[in-house]
C-alpha cells in the first residue's frame, strides 16, 4: 500500500441537511473513497482465491472465502452509501477501484491453498490496517459516525484475518 489519494476523490459535494461540519465531510469523504476502492478490490480479490485453489482443505477454505466476500459486501455497501449520505459520489467502478485500490495486485497464476492463504493475508492485513487508521482519522475528522462504520468493519477484517492465518502453521 502506498498511502497516496484515490483516484475517485471527490471535488463537488452534493447538498445535505447533514449539519456535520464542511470539512469532516470532506475528509470523510476522501477516507471512505480509499476504503471503499480497498474494499471492492478485497472482494474480489477473495472470489480470486474461492474459484482458483486446490488443495486437501478446499471445500473449508472455499466455503469460508465465500463468506468473507459476503462481509465484505456488506460493509462495501454501508461505506458507499455513508459517501453518499456526506454529499460525495460513491464510485466503484472497475475502472475507479482499479486506479484507486492501495493494496497489491493479486496473482492470478497461483492455485495452491498455501499460496492463496499467504497472498490473502497480506491483503486482508493491509486492507484491515488502512480501516484500523480510517478510524482515528474520522474520529480527528469529528465523524463520529464514520468512525463507527469502520470500526465494525474493522472488527470483520480483524477477524477475516484470524481465520486466514489460523491456516499456518508457523507465524
């Protein structure tokens, strides 16, 4: 993760009777659209590994990938719609997760449920570490409601993560 903007910031802000100050929205805005590019590229990036390994373990691993995406979904959604709720554009095109995603592109020429575990826990330890900071930023921000969102997204990454390195053996 490189830690620069995404690429989906918003310039315009739309009208709201939300009384939260000009400039918590506009940080929360610009947070939430990071997130949300990590997010989608996350979800996707977990079908990648649900379709594609093999190994003694598939059915357990491939059946808990599928639950993850389906968290993930989730709280994808709710960060979307608190941009909108802000006044921003909730952008989650391909094109705009693809240019705006912080985490490192996924393999596509691994099979292995050892290489797949690996390759998702970096990511999903990169993606829960930017939303870990996206709380703190939000609470200094003064959105409270913000930071609560990604703190309960948080707690599904951290233990979305757990289980993923439940698989090693060793640290």
């Amino acid at each position: 993760m490189d830690g620069t903007d995404c690429a989906n910031r918003d310039s315009v802000t739309m009208k709201t009777r939300n009384n939260l100050d000009s400039n918590a929205k506009s940080a929360s805005i610009d947070l939430l659209g990071n997130i949300l590019s990590d997010g989608i590229d996350l979800a996707l990036i977990t079908k990648q590994a649900h379709w594609n390994l093999r190994g003694p373990h598939f059915i357990a691993i491939h059946e808990m990938l599928d639950g993850f995406r389906g968290e993930l979904d989730t709280h994808v959604d709710t960060v979307a719609e608190r941009i909108v709720q802000l006044g921003g554009t909730a952008k989650g095109t391909s094109q705009t997760v693809s240019a705006g995603t912080r985490l490192a592109a996924y393999p596509t020429d691994i099979h292995s449920e050892d290489d797949h575990l690996k390759a998702l826990a970096e990511r999903y330890g990169d993606a829960a570490n930017s939303v870990r900071a996206g709380i703190d930023e939000a609470d200094e921000a003064g959105d409270a409601n913000t930071a609560d969102i990604l703190t309960a997204y948080s707690r599904t990454l951290d233990k979305a993560l757990w289980f993923i390195e439940a698989h090693f053996v060793k640290a």
